[in-house]
C-alpha cells in the first residue's frame, strides 16, 4: 500500500475507434514490448501510483490511480506526447478522461466487449488480461488495481459463458471475411493471400476454411511461422521475398501484419496489377498500424478496405448480442458497486490487522506456555494442538471482522471503528490509521462534481 499519500483516485485516459481518425490512433499505438517499458516509465512519474496500458487495433487507453486529478491527467498527458514524440494539440481533442465510478465501469464495458467495434467479441478479454499480467509482473500495479482488474477478469469470463453477448462471433476478421461472402457470394473457388502470421491473420484463416476457401498462400518475414499456419489450415507458405509474385495469382489478398509503416504501396500495387492483366482484386487490411498505403484505393479494379471501412458490415448477427448487452449493463452497475464497497471497507484494514496481530499473538504465547507445562508431548500432539488453537482463535475473530467491515460501510465509520479500538483493548495509534485510510479511500468510493477536462 501506497504510504504518504492523502487521496487516491482511477482514472482513464485514452482514445478510440469511434471518435478518433485512424491516422491519430496509429500515432499512439504501443507495440506489446513498448508497452511494458512505457508502464514502468509511466509509474515513474509525478502523481502516478499504478498504472495498466491497453493498446490493440481500435484502443489506446492507460488506466492509472493517481494522487491528484489534474496533476494525474497532466503527467499522463505529457507523457504520451514525449514517448511518441508528438505534439499534445494533435491527439488531447481526441482523449476521452474518465474517473473512479466512470472510470470502473468503462473498463468493465470494455472487457465484456461492450465498447468494441464488434459488439461483445472476447479477445478484447484477453487483450486487457494481458495487459493486467504484464503490469503485474513489472510491478506497475497494487492492490487497487489488482483488484479492479482481477474482478473485471472474472466477470467478463462469466457472462460470456451465461449470456448470449459472443454469440455468432464477429470479429474484425469475421466481418471481413463476411464482407467478402456477401461481395463475391462464394470464395471457395478464389485464390487467396494471408500476409502476416499473428493472431488476427490465424482468425481470418478460421473464418477462411469455415466459410469453405480452398486455395490459400501464407506470407510472413517468418517462413517458419507461415509454414505453422500452412500446415494447421492446409495452405501453402511463402517467404516474404515472393509477396508481389503470390499476389498476381490472387483474387483476395488480406493483410495484418506488425509493421510500423505500410509494407504495399500504390506504385508496388500497380505493378502487380499491371501483370494480372487489370483483374479485379479484393485487398483487406485489417492491421493497425495500415500494411497498405491509403493511396491504393485509387488504383483501377482494385477493392480497398481497412479496419473503418468494415465498421458497416458490423451491425449483422448483432441483434441477440444486443439485448444481452443490455443485461450485462446492469450487472455492471452492480459490480462497480461492489467494487466501491470494497474500496470503503479498507478503510477498516488497521483494525482487522491490529485484531488479528494480537489474537494471534495471545494464541503464541498461549501455546509456548502449554509446551513448557507438557514438554513431553509428540510432533503429531503438537501440530493437533497448534492446529486447534488457531481454529478458535479463527472462529472468534469471524464475527468481530465481519461486524468491522459493516461498520466501515456506515456514515459513522470512524467511530464505529475506533469503538472497536477500544473494545479489544487495541494501539490506540490504529485510531490514526483509521482516519487516514478513511481519508485516502473516501476519494475513490465517493464520488465527487470535480470532473476532468
């Protein structure tokens, strides 16, 4: 736990699919091994306390308990801008800032898949898990986080299970694969090019054999990895070096590769056209940041579409995921009230520890007197004695902690929990204790008209 801090608050800074154009989200997009460094660098800074980045194709968004709002939003800001090297008045029109309540049920829309592209697809879920692990394992969060994002884990796993939200899955590589279905009727009979080896290309490959594609060419930098994929879903790999070759042959050509910058531009694609006689061809980029150049879209016969375009294709299927969306988003009500309650209930943590370092105490000290009143007793007689001890010392405390955390709930809390101080003849310094937790948890479980802009 955080020492010398007076207040305590979640925030949500980020931007998205929705409002954001594509050319400003791919100027803010972490790669995975840039986002573990810019989580340790981002709780380096000023007010800072925790901090977990979500970056995928349609998001950018850094979580983050701050000590101070503005001072907070500023630093993350301002990080943002040095870290990509990019002027704030490009990108701060687009951020959305969210706080505590606000803040907490956005991450939990997000994860269920709620505020997707496509309504309630799951790698969303995984996507934010990961993110949490890998915060975790560079020690970017603590015991808010901790929780928060271990409940909203838990949650999004189980109404994907008992509601019908990702039912008929439409990923961003479903939609396209679907695009082309409805474009050509039929694909079994296309020759088709994958470029790029990674999760969104092995999607587009289910999709692909699914829907009945036969004549499939896997490219990527990796022959290896192409090989992999070739060999799951029955194509045939190539190596990079013949990715202009493979595709005058092609009839569909999707794209989702990890490059920084477009891996196909206008000139490359009117010289492959130039040798497929002007046929049309279907070109789908569904990476971000863009493997093919936007120029291309001018080129005669040639059918262009990334991540923006595919968005009006979402709204099929979407019909039962719809109303079960609007189940979840109750239980999510509940959730970040649950979360709240939390929260103010560690406001009693300097009791239950005091309680239970002294109950346990006495336990100690009432077992070494009983050993050196009955030296002769076995290991077995030992381990059963100090086994039942801390059973009714357990047994004992139940009541008290649960009567603890009730009285943190409760406008007079303070009172209520120094009352226990008292009762069990505890430090009276945990009096202090209390009231600073009181004060430092009071900002995050209560919500307050101070807004961020």
């Amino acid at each position: 736990m955080t020492l010398g801090v007076d207040a305590m608050y979640v925030i949500k800074v980020g931007i998205n699919h929705k409002i954001t154009p594509i050319d400003i989200r791919e100027s803010l997009t972490f790669s995975e091994n840039e986002a573990e460094a810019a989580m340790v660098k981002l709780n380096q800074q000023e007010s800072i306390l925790e901090n977990v980045i979500l970056s995928t194709c349609n998001r950018m968004e850094i979580y983050a308990v701050v000590d101070h709002l503005h001072k907070g939003n500023d630093a993350i800001t301002n990080f943002l801008a040095n870290w990509f090297q990019i002027k704030k008045s490009t990108f701060t029109p687009y951020l959305e800032v969210l706080k505590n309540d606000k803040a907490v049920k956005h991450l939990f829309y997000v994860i269920t898949g709620l505020h997707s592209m496509v309504l309630g697809e799951t790698q969303i879920l995984g996507q934010v898990r990961n993110a949490f692990l890998t915060a975790q394992k560079h020690h970017t969060t603590k015991n808010i986080f901790n929780e928060l994002f271990k409940r909203a884990i838990t949650f999004a796993k189980r109404v994907h299970k008992h509601t019908k939200v990702s039912a008929k899955p439409v990923s961003i590589s479903y939609v396209a694969i679907e695009l082309l279905k409805d474009t050509l009727e039929s694909i079994n009979d296309k020759n088709i090019v994958v470029i790029g080896a990674g999760e969104m290309s092995e999607l587009a490959l289910k999709h692909l054999c699914s829907s009945g594609a036969r004549n499939i060419t896997i490219v990527n930098r990796t022959f290896q990895k192409a090989q992999k994929l070739a060999d799951i879903f029955k194509g045939h790999p190539a190596p990079i070096e013949n990715m202009l070759k493979v595709m005058q042959d092609a009839d569909i050509v999707i794209t989702s590769t990890g490059a920084t910058s477009p891996i196909l531009s206008k000139q490359q694609m009117l010289d492959v056209q130039k040798n497929r006689q002007q046929r049309l061809l279907y070109l789908l980029d569904i990476a971000l940041p863009r493997d093919i150049d936007a120029d291309v879209k001018a080129i005669e016969n040639i059918q262009l579409y990334d991540i923006d375009d595919l968005q009006f294709v979402v709204d099929k299927n979407l019909e039962t995921r719809k109303k079960a969306a609007e189940e979840i988003k109750g239980l999510i009500q509940e959730e970040v009230r649950a979360f709240k309650e939390w929260i103010t209930i560690l406001s009693a943590v300097p009791v239950l520890a005091a309680l239970q370092e002294k109950a346990f105490a006495i336990q100690e000290k009432t077992y070494a007197s009983i050993l050196r009143k009955i030296p002769r007793l076995t290991e077995r007689e030992k381990e059963v004695l100090s086994k039942h001890m801390a059973s009714i010392v357990n047994q004992l405390l139940k009541t008290p902690i649960k009567q603890a955390k009730k009285s943190a709930l409760t406008s007079s809390a303070e009172d209520s929990l120094a009352f226990f101080v008292d009762v069990f003849g505890l430090d009276e310094t945990v009096k202090n204790d209390i009231s600073k937790h009181i004060d430092r948890y009071h900002t995050l479980s209560h919500s307050s008209s101070d807004e961020l802009g």
